[in-house]
C-alpha cells in the first residue's frame, strides 16, 4: 500500500489520524493484469485505465470507494523491489489479515517526487514518524516504532 492510507498506517502509531479518501496499491504489471483479469469476480469494477500524475493508473471501485493501482510511481523503485522493504501490519486484533505498506522513508520519497499541495500534510506526519523512528547512537537501542 502506498498513498496516504499508507501514510495515516504510520500517523497512527504516533497517535494521529490521518484520513484518505482512496487506496492506492502498487503492483506488478502482472499483478495488475490478474486484478482486472478477476476484478469481476472480486466484485470490483474497473472505472477507468487513465494516466494520472504522470504515470498509468487503473481506478477500481468497490463498494462506492476509489481504488488506485499503479504499477509505478515517481520516487519508488518498483513493486517487487518495494515489496522486500515494506513494513507488514496487521489489519486488526480481531482479523488476521497482513497489509504490506510501503517502507516510511520510501514513501517519503514518493510524497516529495510527486509534490503535490495535498501532500504537504503527509510529508510532515512521515517527518514526524521518521525523527520518531530514527535509533540515536546515545542510549540503549530501542524497538522501531513500526512493524519490520
């Protein structure tokens, strides 16, 4: 996951809230191909295969909410070389499902390439999250602050 649900993932744990009104998803192209492929079957439904900020994305909606998966976006390397860094959160105590979320400083890069005005607030919650994180060589070390 990348974007800002990915973003509020990481403010959550510094006890914020940062809302999103889509999922962005970053894939393979293969991994793409097999979404829309079963989209049906997965009761989504493929609203557009548009170009947006500059790279391809398809834009899914299931259940009235926007999703957007690219197979590439400025400042990422690409998915299965993100996949290998992503942190992996737990959707909740009471469901056992595992959400691979792109690592804080990557998507830091990502939110600093693509520079958009609605992402100034999430540059500041992932700075906030990083300074958090961060092992100072004075003291004991210490747990990270996310999940590894």
């Amino acid at each position: 996951m990348i974007g800002g649900c990915a973003v509020g993932a990481y403010a959550r744990l510094l006890g914020e809230t940062i809302l999103s009104t889509d999922l962005e998803l970053l894939l393979t192209r293969r991994g793409l191909e097999l979404v829309i492929d079963e989209s049906e079957a997965l009761g989504l439904r493929v609203e557009s295969l548009a170009t947006a900020w500059q790279v391809p994305v398809t834009v899914l909606r299931w259940k009235g909410r926007e999703i957007n998966l690219l197979a590439a976006t400025d400042g990422l390397a690409a998915p299965d070389v993100e996949a290998r860094s992503a942190r992996e959160f737990r959707l909740s105590s009471d469901v056992d499902v595992a959400i691979l979320i792109v690592d804080p400083f990557d998507l830091l890069r990502n939110k600093l390439a693509v520079n958009r005005p609605k992402d100034l607030p999430h540059i500041q919650a992932l700075r906030r999250f990083l300074d958090a994180e961060i092992d100072l060589p004075t003291g004991p070390p210490r747990q990270k602050t996310a999940p590894q």
